[in-house]
C-alpha cells in the first residue's frame, strides 16, 4: 500500500469511528442526561428519602405560601405537580409563574424538602411596560421561554 | 534490493536564529559512501537529519529515489532493558518487515554479538551498545544507511567491522552517508567537507 | 483565508496594521463611549431584573467574543499548521491572552449575575463548564506557546492544542439546548427571532460590534508587539 | 499491522521488566482514593454519594502520572527517530503505545477500583457501574494524556504543562463517569452514560492520533 | 554547605529558568482542584467537607507527578556520578534536592490552598487549617516521594516492590492533615495535628535522606 | 596544587557474574597519565569507576593519596537546561569549591567555547558537548582526573586542543587516567592494557 493510499484508508477508517460515535450520541441525547429533573419525571423514577437531586419546573401560580422562614410552593412541569418545602432565603428572581430549580430530597409525605432553590431565568428580555402591556392585552404567555 | 538515490539542491538549515549551511548541493546514488565531515559543530548532525526528514530544512529540495532508510543518530535509541536481538528484532518490525533470522545472526557476528545476544542491552560497554546499533543497521534490509558518527566508542578490531559491512553494503548496491571525524579511505568513498 | 494570504508577510501586515490600527482605535472607543451611555442609561430596565440586566450588555458580548476568539486561534493554528504562515503564529501569540481576558469577563460578569438572579455563583450546569474549560484552553495555550525555547516549536504545539480544543466551541454554544442547564437558552440567535425587545436588543448588539472592534484592535496592537519581540530575538541570535 | 504489534508488544514488554513505574500509579491510586474515607469519616452514606467522583478523580490523577514518561523515554534516547522513520503510519504507532499505556494502567485502575468502592460502601451495580466506566472512559484519559504528552515533549516544566493541558480535556469523560454512578443513585440505568463514554473515546480514537503524530514530528526537528 | 547551596540553587534554577514556568505549576493546581468539584457534585456543604481531602490529593498528585523525575534526569545524564563523587555529604546533597523541589511544589501549594478554599466554601479557620497543614505536610510527602524515585532508579525489580511500600508512608501524613480539617468542623482545634504532622517532617527529614542517599549509592554502582 | 598519588593492588572487578578483570595492580603519580586501552568491553569504564568509587571493586585495593578527583564518564553529566558556563560553575559549587572565574575563562577558551558559553547545553552539538563537559574538567583545581573515552565526537582541532590541555595538567603536577581508543603520544604517558 502506498503511503498516500494508507493514509486515505486511516481518515475513512477515522470518519467511520466518528460515525459510530456520533450515533451513540444521538442515541443517548433523547434520553435523560439532564441537569435536574421534572416533577413527571420524579413521579416516574421515585427517588429514595436518602437521595438528593435537582427538582426543575415553573413554580405554580398562587400555590405560594410563607411562613415566617418556610416557603410552600409548588413545581409544575405543565404535565405533573410536586409540592415543595424550602427554609431561607430565596433567590430576587423568584416568582410564581417563572422557573426555578431546587436541591433537595424527597420526603416520604411526597413533598419535596428543598436545601436549596435557584432561579432559572428564562431567555426572554422586555422593559417592564412592554411586558404590561402583553399581560393586558392576552398575548401572554405562561412559561413561553420553556420547552 | 533496488537501488537508492538521492539529489539535494541548493540546501539550507538555520537553527536558533543562526545559519547552519546554504547552497548545498550534491547527490549519492546505489554504490556510494558519502563521508560528512567538517569541525563541530558545522551541521553534520543537522544535515543528516534533514536527508532523513526528522529535521527540518529551511530552502532547497531534497530528491530521495527508492530509497529505504536505516538510521543511526549520536543517540542509538536502542532501549535498556531489551537484549540485544530483541533490539535489533523490534526495529525490523517498526520498520514494517518480517525480522531476517539469517541476516540478524550475520550482523551480530559481524560485530562479534553472538555472544552478547541475549543481554539487556544495559549491561553492555559503551562500545558493545554502539555495535549493537550498527548490527541493527546491518541487518536491516534497507538500502540507504544514514549513519551519524558510527565509529564513536570503538575498538580497532570493530572499527575494521564496520568497514568490511560497509564495504559490503556498497558491494550490494547500497548507499550509505555518514558523518564522521574518522577518515574513510575506501572504494566507493567520497567526502563532503561542511563549513569549509 | 485570502485576507490572510494577503497579510501572511509580516512587513505587509505592519504597513497594514500601521494605516488601519489608529482610525480603528478612535472608532472603537468612540464606539465604548456610546454603547455604555445607551446600555447604561438609556436602555430601559428588564420586567423581571430592573437594573440587574444592565449585567448582560457586558456579559454576553464578552462571552461571544471570547467563543468568537478562540475560533480566531483555531483557525490560525490550523494555517499555521497547513500553510506554514508566519504571521499566523505571532498572531495567535497575539490573540490567546486577549481570548483569555474576554473569558474571564464572561466568567466574572456571569458569576456576578447569577448570585442575584440564581442565587447562586456557580453551579456545574454544562453551559458554565464548557465555558471554564474555554478559559483552560486558553491558559494552556499560552503556556504551551512559550514552553520552548525555541518559540517556532512552541507555536506549532499550541496550534495543535487550538485545533484540538475547537471541539469545545460547538459544545458551549449548544450546551444549553443539548442539556437542561441552569443558564438560559439562546435569546438572540433562537428560531423564531430574538425573544429580547428591540429596546434592549439595539444596546446589546451595538455592545457586540463594541467588543468585536476591541478584540480586534486589541489583537493588531499585540501582533506589533509580536512582530517587534521577534524581530529583536533574531538579532540578538545574529549577534 | 506488524509494526503495530511489535511496538505494542515492546512496549509492554519494555514495563514489565521495569514495573515500578506502573506500581507507583497503582499505589497512588489505592493511596488517593484511601485519602478521602479518612478525611471524611465513616458516615456511610456519604462516603457512598462521593465514592464515583473520587474513584473517578484519583483514575484521573494516575492516568496522568504515568503519562508524563509515555513518550519522553523514546525522545531521549532516540527511539523516537526510529519510530518517525517507520515506514508504518505513526498515527497508528502512536495508538500502539497509548494502548499499551491503558492496558498497564487503565485496566489496572477498572479492575482495582471495585475493590476500591467496597471500601465506600457501594453496592453491587454501582460496583459494576465503576468498574465498567472505568473501563471505557480510561482509554480516553490515555489517549488525551498521550497528546499532552507528546505536546510537552522537550518542554520545560512538563509534568505540570501536561496536567495542565490534559485535565480540561479529560473533564466531559469525568462528568459521565461520574454521572454513571450518580444515575444508579436515582434509580435510573447507567446505560445512556456508558453509550456518552464510548462515544467520547471513539472519538477520542479517532481524532487525537492525528494530533499525536502531528506533535511527535514537530518534536523530532 | 557552599555544595548544598550550590545544588539547591541549580535545581531551583533548572526549574525557575523562566518565571512562567511558575504560574504553570500554580495553574496546574487551580484545574486539578476545580475540577474535582466536577466529579462530585456542587452540593456547596458537602464541598466543603471534602475540600481538605481535595486539597490534599492534589498536593499528593503534585508531589509524586514531579518527583518521579527528581533523580532519573540526573540518573540519566550521568550528572548523579557527579553528585556522588562531590565531597560533601550526599544526605545534605539529597536534602538539597528534596528542598528545592519542595519549594516548587509543596510550598506553592500551600500558599495557593486558602484561596482554593474559599472557591469550596470554607471558613476562615479552616482556611488557616489548610494552609498551615500543607506547609508542614508537605515537606514529608517531597522526602517520602524522593525515596521512592530513588528506589525505582535503575532496574532492580526489587526497587519496585521498595516504592510500593513507601507510598503507604504517605498516609498518615494525609491523615492527620485531611484531620486537622474535620477536627475544626467538629469544634476542636487543630494544634494536636499540626504537632503530629510536624513530628512526622522532622522524623522524615532526620532519617530518610540516609535512606534515599544509600538507595543513590546503590543506582550509582 | 597538592600532587596526588595513585596505588592499585590485586584489583578485581565482577559484573553480572562474570568476571571483568583481575589481579590488577599498578601505580600512578602526579605527573603521569595513563591510557586504559583494550577491547570494548574489557573493563576501562569499570575500572575507572571503581578508581573513582563510584562503582564496586570486589577484591584487592585502592589507595589514593592526596587526590581531588574531576569526573568525565560516557555520560556526561550536563543538564541541557544550563548554560554552558553554568554547568561549569554549578559542577565547581558542587565540588564544594569557589569558582575560579579566571580558570573557567581560560578552559572554556582552550576548548573554544567563549562563543558558546551563554548558550543552553542542548542547543550543542555531539561534539561542543563534549568539549564542555572536558572544559568542566579542565577549570576545576582537581589534581586527579579520571577520563571515560574523552576524545569520543572531538574534531581533529579539538583533540589537539584536548592534548594540550592534558599535557598543562600533567606539567603543572598534575595526575591522569583516560580510557581511550584513540592513541596518545604523550610525555609522561604509558598505557595500560586490559583484557589483553
Ligand atoms: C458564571 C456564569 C455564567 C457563564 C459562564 C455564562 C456564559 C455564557 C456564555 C458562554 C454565553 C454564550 C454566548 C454566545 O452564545 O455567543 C452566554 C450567553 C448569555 N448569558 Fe450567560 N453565563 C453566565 C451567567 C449568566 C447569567 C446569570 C445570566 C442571566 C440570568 C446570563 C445570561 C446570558 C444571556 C442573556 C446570554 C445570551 C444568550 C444568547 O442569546 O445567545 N448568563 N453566557
Ligand atoms: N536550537 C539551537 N539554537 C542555536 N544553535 C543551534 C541549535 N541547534 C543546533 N545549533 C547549532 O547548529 C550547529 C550544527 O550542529 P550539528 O549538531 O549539526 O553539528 P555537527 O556537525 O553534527 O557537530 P558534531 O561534530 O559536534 O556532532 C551547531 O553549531 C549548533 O550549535
Ligand atoms: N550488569 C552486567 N551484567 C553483565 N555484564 C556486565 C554488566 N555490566 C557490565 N558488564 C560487562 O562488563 C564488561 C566491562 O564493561 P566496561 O564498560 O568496563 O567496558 P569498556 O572497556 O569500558 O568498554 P568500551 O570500550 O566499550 O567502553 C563488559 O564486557 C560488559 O558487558
Ligand atoms: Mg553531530
Ligand atoms: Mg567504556
């Protein structure tokens, strides 16, 4: 074999392994590699009392209720619900309507207990009067940065 | 063995900033023995490496036909803990062919091995580990021997061994260049004096 | 490529950079000049983060740079590499510490905007991890080019390391839709068109084209000073 | 091929007549992981959630020890010119060395690491779990490393130029690896993680020999 | 003494030739430490728990990734026949070696290591902890590692299994500086530890040079 | 200078298990150089080593009186990092001695050097390594030098040079032994054959 021929035949050899790896890719990104998980996907999975994971979803409108220190809420994914307990403070951004992610454990009562809650933004950029004026005028809509 | 040339033209090499040598020309073919000779220093070394294209050469064009190298640096890169004809084996195979038996047995003799064979190589002598380097030169069916200083560390009796290899290696219709500060006077031997 | 090709000489490329480098300078910084008034004052605050946004007018500029500079390496390492450019080496000298300084900005200003909007510095979501590792390759780039004594050895190893590292570019830009991350998905470059709003978006943009002047001018600047270094080297060799 | 085998098989060879180079890395290893359960003491469940990432990081740590010298012995003593004048692709050359590599450290560190987790008190599929990413991300730590490796040849302050540039790129197989274990955790498979590795090492496969072979010839000028 | 100077300074300028080379090392620190994070999740107060055996593994790694190299160069270029023939010492000739590597590392190390800490999460005794553990630790793990390098030159496989028992050593060092952390975080102080630590430097420093200095003696026959 | 003074009795020296040499005994005096020739392999490096106590005799003795010894082996003992002035200089802090500036100069222009001196030891060629690991030896105050092969990769003028250094040593009292291939013909020279 010809040193040029060789080398023809180790890059197709090359492409070919990248191929297969590419497609293992694709296999694995329609499953669940994921920096936290969606309420359906808990109620799926039922992670043990002992296991931490990230819970992730839009915090439900009006299902907040505080405590002094202890927050209520709950997590929808617009499929599934979770109820969610969390003491301290919580991050500017949180509001009802808008992602959030906590950190936490599932009690045994299926109510989630919360270490810790972030605020996911969503991609979404508007002057205050501008987003006024969509609530008013209907084109609103709930969670219309996610997924 | 087919024979080997080899055409350079107008040559140059700088290292570190500085020039090495320019505007060198020359060519070998099957048959000959070009001696580099030349102080310290005046790119023997550099030279060699170049023909070999393990070093880089800044001008010029360098013309190899048929050529099949075996190569020989001021470091033997023969490895420690292997013996002697692992050594030699192991090279034949890098070199993408099946190890000679007959040839192998025959340049360890020719370099008074035989009975070192199957030493690691880093119980030999100075000189034992360099012989064991030119037999794996010598065994090698290549046809184009580039050798960088090959008498460095021997003995009189192995200095005549190597070239009664040589000669038979340019008998064969072999090439062989090969920087030294030995002179070669030998059938078949030219001289190329650098930094002159 | 054919600018390059243009500009592979390093003589060509002073007389270039010396006509280009000081009008381009001035307009940059005229350019800084109005983008902070626009993004600081003029542009409105956002319904969600009120003035907290104004973070983003340096965030992601720098972010995009930064991705947009090691892209410049890459391809630079790779034309060094195949067409042996001179000039492509003292450029890419050039361009990592510039790269580097854009990614710790990204890094800083994210970091300082993800404690209020988050609550939190950091998280390992792969968007932030991505980008870190961006920041290493730089890092490694720059201690690889000047390993060597012999500086053509060093820029010929980084250039290998820039091509090889070029995986990572891809991988931060869609990291946020490949994963669930914490970070945001894209705003500015998503189907369906930019969800930030024109009074918002014109600032960020101008802020972009801001940060792209900079790094170029940052980047001529520093090949001078390339070119002059080594330049000084083969004469002190030749002394 | 020949030449493939031969330098393969060199190779192990030239480590098994000296082993204690792959010993210190196996030693370091046991020493590195040990580290930890000392550190944090005997809560059992949470020397059960770190066990993945430490395993994970100390298989980092020793890929990259013993890497420093995967190349270094031939430059020095000129093997390297013997390797570069190989009629045979080097591109192959080089993943006959990398392979030896793994089969003298990274085999080692998959099959030790079970033993490892034991002491963390993993159960038996997160034991399976180690062990089997173990197995397929390794090769990408080696061939990684291998590229920094040859990238630093010659350079000064290798050792540390070489972690430097390897551990940045080794972090996407440490994330999966990890994550394997995590997922097993939540109850999930491990499957889509070790289908992530191997994917990462055919890609390392088929890409980084090409960068290899480039950096070992700049090295040879 | 003017020999042991002499040494110390050309190892610390074969290191420092450039003051790049520096920062290498102090980089290579900042990803080896941040990216253990990676494989053990973000959990900010499980971070902090492990910070100690991080920090401690990487200054491990540190150690042993430069000082397989500490006598082999020397082994190799014949520059070890002149370090046995100097007439000094070589037990102060060792010490020399050991200390200037230290300084590159170890010392680094213990410097950088609050700063690290505060990335994890710990407070400011525990900061204090850190570094002042390092800087009395890790001159022991320098020596510790010297033996083993010295151990492991030439070819005696015996020299192997020798390296192998000297890593171990290194453990109680790492126990009582990971240790030293956790006794803060249950309230006590770390003065006990830090005592222990330095007993076992001192200990270190009067007996293994004697050892590393015979095991030279023996590589340079 | 102090003179130094060599007496060897009944040496014997095993390798591997087999045996190298023995029974050897000879003396050597300031003043006088002795070439340690011989086959490869006939134990000149051994020899010198044991001489040198860097490696093992196994029976008979040696006493040195007087002797300050400098060191030349196969290898040389250079770091490629260093200049080669600061491999001078570190190799005479180590010899727990001051440097002598004025000698340094003076050894590193009778080996031609002065160019080269600020420059990294790897950056040299086979040959102007060599020669400077040879002006270590020359710009220590060592009365004794112990040469492995020192004309090994030397330049016709630089073994001149060589020869002359060695000739000021031995006027100046001074004592040596080289093993060499190369033949010395030399004042105050004799030789000593091993293997013979
Ligand atoms: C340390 C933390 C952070 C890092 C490392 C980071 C990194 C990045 C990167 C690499 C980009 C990509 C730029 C591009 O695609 O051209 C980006 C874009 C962006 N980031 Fe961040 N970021 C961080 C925190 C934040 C926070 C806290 C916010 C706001 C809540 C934010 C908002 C944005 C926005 C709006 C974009 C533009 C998205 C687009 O249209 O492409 N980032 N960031
Ligand atoms: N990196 C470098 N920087 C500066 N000069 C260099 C470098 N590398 C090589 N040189 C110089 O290039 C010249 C050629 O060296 P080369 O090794 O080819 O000489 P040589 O003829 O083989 O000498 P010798 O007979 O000593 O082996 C030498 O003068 C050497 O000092
Ligand atoms: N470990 C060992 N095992 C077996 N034989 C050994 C060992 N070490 C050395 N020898 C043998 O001892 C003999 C003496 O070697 P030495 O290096 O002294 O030779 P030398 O005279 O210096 O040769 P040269 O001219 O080649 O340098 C050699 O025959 C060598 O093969
Ligand atoms: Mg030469
Ligand atoms: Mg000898």
């Amino acid at each position: 074999m010809t040193p040029k021929r060789r080398r023809l035949w180790l890059l197709l050899s090359s492409l070919g392994v990248l191929g297969v790896a590419a497609a293992l890719v694709l296999y694995s990104l329609n499953d669940n590699l994921v920096f936290f998980y969606s309420p359906s996907q808990v109620a799926q999975k039922h992670p043990g009392p002992e296991r931490r994971f990230r819970l992730g979803g839009l915090v439900v409108e009006g299902s907040l209720q505080k405590n002094g220190q202890e927050a209520r809420f709950k997590i929808t994914d617009l499929k599934g619900e979770l109820p969610v307990v969390y003491r301290g403070l919580l991050p500017d951004l949180f509001r009802e309507g808008q992602g959030v992610i906590a950190e936490g454990t599932l009690g045994a009562d299926g109510v989630f207990i919360a270490r810790e809650v972030l605020a996911k933004h969503d991609e979404n950029y508007m002057p205050p009067e501008v987003a006024k004026a969509l609530k008013e005028s209907g084109r609103w809509q709930e969670g219309s940065g996610k997924k | 063995m087919t024979t080997a040339a080899l055409q350079v033209t107008d040559l140059a090499c700088r290292r570190g900033g500085r020039r090495v040598f320019d505007g060198l020309s020359f060519s070998v073919k099957g048959g000959e023995l070009l001696a580099l000779t030349g102080a310290n220093g005046s790119g023997k070394t550099t030279l060699l490496r170049a023909l070999a294209s393990l070093g880089r050469a800044d001008a010029g064009t360098i013309v190899w036909q048929g050529a099949d190298i075996a190569w020989l640096g001021h470091l033997d890169g023969l490895k420690g803990d292997l013996t002697v004809r692992e050594n030699i084996d192991v090279a034949e195979r890098l070199r993408g062919v099946t190890p000679d038996r007959q040839r192998i047995e025959a340049a360890l003799a020719s370099f008074d091995l035989a009975a070192l064979a199957s030493r690691p190589v880093r119980t030999l002598s100075a000189g034992q580990r360099r012989r064991t380097a030119l037999a794996r030169v010598a065994a090698s069916q290549a046809n184009a021997w580039l050798l960088d200083e090959p008498f460095n560390a021997l003995d009189m009796a192995s200095q005549k061994s190597l070239r009664a290899v040589l000669a038979q290696h340019l008998a064969a219709g072999g090439l062989a260049i090969a920087a030294t500060h030995v002179s070669l006077d030998m059938p078949g031997a030219r001289s190329l004096e650098l930094g002159a | 490529m054919a600018t390059l090709h243009f500009l592979a000489n390093p003589a060509r490329f002073r007389r270039f950079s010396a006509r280009v480098l000081p009008a381009l300078s001035v307009v940059t910084a005229l350019a800084v000049a109005v983008g902070l008034v626009w993004a600081l004052a003029i542009a409105p605050p956002d319904y969600q983060q009120g003035e907290t946004v104004r973070i983003m007018f340096i965030h992601v500029p720098a972010a995009t740079i930064a991705m947009g500079g090691y892209v410049l390496l890459a391809v630079l390492g790779a034309s060094l590499l195949v067409w042996r450019h001179p000039l492509a080496a003292l450029m890419a000298r050039a361009t990592a510490p510039v790269g580097a300084t854009f990614t710790a900005v990204g890094l800083i200003t994210g970091s300082l905007w993800g404690r209020p909007m988050w609550g939190t510095w950091w998280v390992w979501d792969a968007r932030l991890t991505s980008f870190l590792l961006l920041f290493f390759l730089f890092l490694g780039h720059i201690a690889l080019s000047n390993a060597y004594d012999d500086s053509e050895r060093g820029d010929k190893s980084a250039s290998i390391l820039a091509v090889v590292g070029a995986i990572n570019v891809p991988i931060i830009k869609f990291s946020v839709d490949w994963w669930n991350t914490l970070h945001q998905p894209a705003s500015i470059m998503k189907l369906g068109g930019p969800s930030i709003h024109p009074t918002l978006l014109y600032p960020l943009l101008w802020m972009m084209a801001t940060f792209a002047l900079l790094f170029v001018v940052l980047v001529l600047l520093r090949t001078d000073t390339e070119i002059d270094r080594r330049r000084l080297e083969a004469a002190e060799a030749a002394a | 091929m020949t030449a493939f085998a031969a330098l393969f098989r060199r190779d192990l060879r030239l480590v098994l007549r000296r082993p204690g180079d792959v010993v210190v890395v196996l030693a370091f290893f046991v020493v590195a992981t040990t580290l930890f359960p000392l550190g944090i003491g005997p809560e059992s469940n949470l020397l059960a959630r770190i066990a993945g990432g430490v395993l994970w990081a100390a298989a980092l740590f020793a890929a990259l020890l013993s890497l420093e010298r995967l190349f270094a012995s031939d430059y020095e003593d000129g093997a390297l010119d013997l390797l570069l004048l190989a009629p045979g692709a080097l591109e192959l050359a080089v993943l006959a060395k990398c392979a030896s590599h793994w089969i003298v450290t990274g085999l080692p560190l998959a099959l030790l690491a079970p033993l490892l987790g034991v002491a963390f008190g993993l159960d038996g599929q997160s034991l399976a779990a180690v062990a089997l990413t173990l197995l397929v991300g390794t090769p990408t730590l080696s061939l990684i490393g291998g590229l920094a490796a040859a990238l630093t040849l010659g350079a000064r302050k290798s050792g540390a130029l070489l972690a430097l540039l390897a551990l940045p790129l080794c972090v996407p197989t440490v994330i999966f690896g990890t994550g394997a274990i995590e997922a097993i955790a939540t109850g999930e498979g491990f499957g889509v993680h070790l289908a992530i590795l191997a994917a990462l090492a055919l890609m390392a496969l088929a890409t980084l020999p090409w960068g290899i072979a480039a950096a070992l010839r700049l090295a040879g000028e």
